[in-house]
C-alpha cells in the first residue's frame, strides 16, 4: 500500500487523531481501528491485517490518497 506523505508508516492512532475522515473511510470497510484502544498498527499494515481482498485493499488505498490530494488542495 502506497500513500501519499509516507502516512503508511504512521501509527493508525496518530493517523487518525490528524484525519478523522481516514478512521472513516476504514470503517466502511469494516475495520474498525476507530474503536481500537491500543492503535500501535501502522496504517499500512491495517488492511492487510483484515484480510482484506486485493481490490478492496486497492479501494481503500485510492480512497484515502484522493481524501490526501483534496485535503492539500
């Protein structure tokens, strides 16, 4: 998974916590790191730790790089 700012290296909580619109879009896809209490997992490592398919993962991924581009507009 490739994002945009290197944000995949970033700790979901962290992520979170700066783009509550990312916790979103990944509880449409039923992962539920929002409600996580511990949320050490880096962002990049979410979906795949789901088990999420390869076209959901490719959504997802699509999702919040569109979500990074608005946001730096």
């Amino acid at each position: 998974m490739e994002l945009k700012n290197d944000l995949g290296t970033t700790a979901i909580q962290d992520v979170i916590a700066a783009y509550p619109e990312i916790g979103e879009i990944l509880q449409r896809y039923d992962i539920g790191c929002v409600t996580c209490k511990v949320g050490i997992c880096l962002l990049k490592d979410v979906v795949s730790i789901h088990g999420l398919s390869r076209e959901d993962e490719a959504r997802i991924e699509a999702e919040i790089n569109d979500f990074l581009s608005r946001k730096a507009a």
